[in-house]
C-alpha cells in the first residue's frame, strides 16, 4: 500500500495544553506516520459547550501506510493513552484528536465518517487547515478550504497564538 495524504484536526482545553498537543503528535508520528505540516496554534473559546475552558486548536497533514480504519482505531489509542474521558457531547477535554481528510476519499461507515462531516461549519477546523491545505479540494462539496472558510457561517472568533508546534517534519 503506498503512502496516504491524512488530515487531522488536534484540540485540548484541559491542564498543560501545549503539552497535550506535542504529546499527540509524537505519538501520532510513532503511530501513524510523518507529520509534513503543522499549522499555526489558534486559541478559541468552547463551540457547543461554552461553560468550559477555551481551547488550543491545530491542523496536521501526515503521510501513512494504514488504511483509514486502523487510523481511527490508532488516534482513539492515543486519545485513550493521553487520557481522555469521554463523558459528556462536546465536554472538556485533555485532547481531541478528529480524522479530517484521507487523501479525497469518502467514507460513509458506522464509527468513520471521511470528510468529517461538520468541519464546514467550524472556523476553528477551517482556519488551521487554511495553514496547511489552502486549496484542497472538499471532495463532496468540490469548494477548497479557501472557500469553505469564506462562506463559513461561524462567528466564533479565532486567536492566533505566537507559539509554533513542530514534530519531527519529514520534510
């Protein structure tokens, strides 16, 4: 099998969250395979939940040899490993890690939904990903992330952050 193009969205508003976040790309490059791009950091507030911490937000674009499915089975290991709790829809969170895109494929099936279906409609995903995959290609709804993010309806502000994350960029 040759390599994947995959898209990730990471988030974390619970303790350290830089730490949460560099610890999830390691993991996800010791896992899952080279990490090639890392946007910038975003800080915003909590979007469906709003009576919680705000959260650090990033995107990554990775190339892997697994297919789609054992992805998602390797970043629900790592969420697990990291500490997450899944209690409540939408809740805090140490980290959140979402498969975006994997390569333009579509994927309909019980727990693996490709691309993820509400990241149109989030300027929290959309922003990061603007950092690293301007002019992808939305393979359902054939608009670029550009133009996604400009007629986006969300109005939840998004902070850019002065602080850079890196993995081991296999670039």
């Amino acid at each position: 099998m040759g390599k994947h193009m995959v898209c990730l969205h990471l988030g974390s508003n619970l303790g350290d969250r830089i730490h949460h976040l560099n610890q999830a790309i390691k993991q996800i490059e010791q896992h899952i395979g080279n990490v090639y791009s890392i946007s910038n950091l975003y800080e915003t507030d909590a979007w469906g939940n709003e009576s919680q911490d705000d959260f650090y937000n990033l995107a990554l674009l990775l190339a892997t040899d697994l297919p789609p499915v054992i992805v998602l089975e390797q970043l629900l290991a790592i969420e697990d490993e990291l500490g997450r709790i899944r209690e409540e829809r939408w809740g805090p969170r140490i980290i959140d890690i979402d498969l975006i895109y994997y390569d333009d494929c579509v994927i309909d099936i019980k727990n693996l939904k490709v691309p993820h279906p509400r990241l149109h409609l989030r300027k929290f995903v959309l922003i990061p990903l603007m950092d690293i995959i301007p002019f992808f290609v939305h393979p359902t709804f054939r608009q670029t992330t550009r133009e996604l993010l400009a007629w986006s309806q969300d109005d939840l502000e998004v902070r850019e952050l002065p602080i850079k994350l890196s993995g081991n960029t296999g670039l």
